[in-house]
C-alpha cells in the first residue's frame, strides 16, 4: 500500500477545495487559475488537478478549451441535479442510504404528483410499466424503464427544487442494476406493484397510493445487498 496515496477523504476534500476556488475566482471576477497555477497553489499534481477538473467538467459546472482556459457555465436544473450526483459518488455514501432518502423524498411528493397529474404523462407511465413487462428477460433494459417509472412521478409533480434533488437520488439504479435478481419474476412482479400505485394515482387515492410506493421502495432495502 503507499503510504502517500490519498485517502477517499482526503480526495474528497481536495476536490472541495479546488470546485469552491474555482467558484470564488469566477465570483471575483478573475481569470480561473490554469493547470499548472492551480498544482502549484495546491502543492499537488497536475494529475490530481486534471482529475478534479475532469469531475467538474463532467458536472457542467466547468467547460474546458485547449489554449482558451476554463470558464463557469450557466447552471439549469439538469446541471444542479448531476452536480449533486457527483457529490454523491465523490461522497461514496451507502446504496441503501440512498434508498431510504428515495423513500423519505418520493412518498411525500405524491400528492402533488396526483393534482399536477396530466392525461399525456399518464400514458407515459402506462408506458413505462409496459416495457418493464416486455423486457423482464434483460434486467439492465428492465431497470432503465423502472426508473423512467419513477422520473416521470418526479416530472409530475412540477416542483424543480424537489425534481432536482429527487431525480440524482433516482439515478443511482446505476449502482444498482448489477446487484438486482436475474429472474424475470422480480420485473413481472415490479410492474404489477407499479400498475396498482398507478391505478392509485388514477383515482386520486393519495394515501393508498403512497403506502403502495413506501411499500415498494421498502422492499428495494432488503433486496439491495450490502
């Protein structure tokens, strides 16, 4: 093991570090430091420095030319929410945290899912839960369509604040999708638990509806291995 090698923890700080002089620079008005500037006040690589960079190049905070420096781009909900997804993987938090905060945050938007609830994106869950019963023999294909399921629910309730925070706890399926059962039964059965939450939202029947979706993102706890 070497013994230089950076903890996640150091990593982590580092990258904090880097993203909030890079934000107070650009706030200041100053040109963003280069490479080489920002190796040097760091004391550090420019591999390291690459590396960060490369994070938030990949966040859209960031857009990088060769021989034309950096700039801060312009942060639309997309941006914040894959933002908060990197921090999340810097982070490396527990997969089944991320299911419990799922389950804090979707019940609760529910109701406002059913009174912005319009006929077009009923359809698109209707869907939805269709193509997950049509590809329950490939899980990779089955889980991406499980998650637009969920993403739409998040779409219908209209809040950007709330979609934006939702939908980077939604798209850790990727870190799930490898330790799910390989047996078409699991899908089939997903689909039929997502048909009743959405004959639920259909009706208006809040309450049965969000203990139909608690119900199910419970279930996903005791799946999930560690």
């Amino acid at each position: 093991m070497d013994p230089y090698a950076e903890t996640p923890c150091e990593e982590e700080q580092l990258f904090r570090e880097i993203h909030q002089y890079i934000l107070n620079q650009s706030k200041s008005g100053k040109k963003i430091d280069t490479e080489n500037e920002l190796a040097r006040r760091f004391n550090i690589t420019r591999y390291k420095v690459r590396k960060a960079l490369g994070v938030l190049s990949q966040m859209g905070i960031i857009d990088r030319k060769p021989k034309r420096g950096m700039k801060l781009l312009d942060l639309g909900p997309k941006n914040i929410s894959t933002q908060i997804q990197t921090q999340m993987d810097v982070a490396n938090f527990d997969v089944r945290e991320f299911i419990e905060a799922r389950l804090l945050i979707e019940v609760d938007i529910i109701p406002l899912a059913i009174r912005r609830m319009t006929p077009a994106l009923l359809g698109r869950l209707e869907d939805a839960i269709n193509r997950i019963e049509a590809y329950a023999n490939n899980p990779r294909e089955a889980d991406r369509w499980d998650r637009e399921f969920h993403l739409l629910l998040l779409e219908a309730c209209g809040n950007r604040v709330l979609q934006v925070f939702s939908a980077a706890l939604v798209t850790y399926f990727d870190k799930t999708t490898d330790r799910l059962p390989n047996d078409p039964h699991f899908f089939i059965d997903v689909a039929m638990k997502e048909r009743e939450l959405l004959n639920a939202i259909k009706l208006g029947d809040v309450e049965r509806a969000k203990a139909l979706l608690s119900s199910h993102l419970s279930e996903q706890i005791t799946i999930v291995p560690n």
